[in-house]
C-alpha cells in the first residue's frame, strides 16, 4: 500500500494533497489544519519518504509517481475529490488528472512544476551533457544539504539566514524543520534521502510533453496559483496553458514559490473562493 498521511478536522470534502520535493506533509501543517475546516485531506508520501523504496538511479522521469499516485487512489477508492498539489506535486495532479478523469472533481495547482515545450526540449539537450546537470542548482544543493545537527536550535539559526526561507514566519519554518528532522540519540538528522530529492530535480522535465499534448482533455475547473516573485510556473507556460478556458490561473502577491507556507491564510481564502 502507498504510504500516506490524514489531516482531518470537521470536513467531509474528500482532498487529495501531494507535496513538494524535500517538503513533506507535515512542512504544510498551518496550511492544510486551514484547509481541513473544509476538506478531508489525505496526503500521499513521494517516494523519499518512505520507509522502503526503489533506488532513485534509476529513475527516469517523474511518470513513476503519477502511477503511485493513481495507484493510492485506486486503494483509497479516491473518486469525484478535490486535488491539490504543490510544486512537483502539482504536476503530478494535473497528468493524473488527464489520465483518469474519474479521480477529480476540480484541482488546484501550487506553483507548479510545469514547464513550456521550448524549455523541455533545452533540458532533454541539456541531459546529453550529464556535468552540466550536475551544477543544475537545486540539484546541487539538494546534493550539499546537510543531514546532520547537534540541536534543533542549531538547524533553526541556520535555516533562518537561508534567502529562500526570508519570508516564512518562525511559527510555519520550525513546521518545516520538525517534517524533516527527527532526534537520533544526541543528534538530529535529514529524515529522508537527499540523493532521492537531488534525483527528483534532475529528472523534472523528460515527461512533460505529456501535459501540453493532452491538455484538451483537461474538463474539470483548475486552479492554478502563482507566485509574483520567481515563479517556477512562468509566464510562456501561462499563456499557453490558459488556451485551455477551463484552467485560471492567478497571482499571489509579495510572495515566492514557497507561498504556501509564507501565506497560508491567503492561499486557503484564494482556494476556498475557488472550490464550489
């Protein structure tokens, strides 16, 4: 059975969330108890974050977690819900969106990965020249993370200075601290594979041809917020993607792509407004 986590509270709106890569469930925390007011939220674990799991070497694109994914709402007899997804997560909700229309009743994308084709096909030339994707930097920083801390306060001084967590209030970055560390003995350590989250970067484009491909069969409303600050979601995909009249997308303003946890009121009111 794919593992997963439950963030119930008095809503019986069935929601399926996907989290980002490196950002389990758990770094969403003020996000989604907001959203469980209204929605019974079940959030499926990306492979990094399971206990066993397949080696990330031989992982080729992102296709295999839109199949776990599909496989998770089969066991979960998931049909007719909400979808949510943040960053790859929101890739993975819209491709499982097209292949089975069954799943979704309406989806709503978070900064999500999703690139235009022109980007794609520079990626795929790109990958023929594996040092040059070895300096890709998300990757390595996933690869240079890390892993190790004597005390919280010491991961929380020094994920405090980082630029990319500047706007994230104290209260929601130890949420995200306490989701990826857990105390061994007289330490604390990374609770999931970094060479997984590293992987996960490298192999985000290969599959997405598949999105803009069978865009047309998207029939459900979609949602997709963006950040007005270095979205990943940028402006050559948006006007692409909104040929399709069934998808809106708006922006978010003073925020980044980790705007779900810097504005977690905000992005719950902009999703509410958005559900029926």
């Amino acid at each position: 059975m794919i593992p997963f986590e439950k963030y119930t509270n008095n809503g019986n709106t069935k929601c399926s969330f996907i989290h980002g890569n490196g950002f389990p469930p758990l770094t969403y925390k003020s996000l989604l108890t907001e959203l469980s007011n209204t929605l019974d939220i079940t959030s499926m674990l990306l492979r990094p974050h399971w206990n066993e799991t397949s080696s990330p070497y031989k992982l080729k694109n992102w296709r295999l977690f839109v199949d776990d994914f599909i496989q998770h709402a089969n066991e979960q007899k998931i049909t007719n819900s909400i979808g949510i997804g943040h960053s790859i997560g929101g890739n993975i909700i819209l491709k499982a969106a097209i292949k089975n229309d069954k799943i979704f009743k309406s989806i709503v994308l978070l900064d999500p990965t999703i690139f235009a084709p022109s980007i794609i096909y520079f990626w795929k030339i790109l990958s023929l020249f594996p040092k040059a994707l070895e300096n890709f930097p998300l990757a390595k920083a996933a690869r240079n993370r890390k892993t190790s801390y004597s005390s919280k306060e010491d991961i929380f001084i020094s994920y405090r200075k980082k630029n990319i967590f500047k706007n994230i209030q104290n209260k929601q970055l130890n949420e995200y601290i306490d989701s990826i560390f857990e105390k061994s003995q007289s330490r604390y350590e990374l609770n999931f594979s970094k060479v997984w989250e590293e992987h996960i970067f490298l192999k985000s484009v290969y599959d997405d041809m598949y999105i803009w491909r069978n865009l047309s069969k998207v029939k459900i409303p979609v949602l997709i917020i963006k950040p007005d600050s270095n979205p990943v979601f940028r402006l050559n995909a948006v006007k692409k993607i909104s040929k399709n009249k069934n998808i809106k997308v708006v922006t978010l303003s003073d925020s980044s792509h980790l705007f779900p946890l810097e504005k977690h009121k905000e992005t719950t009111d902009i999703i509410s407004n958005f559900l029926p």
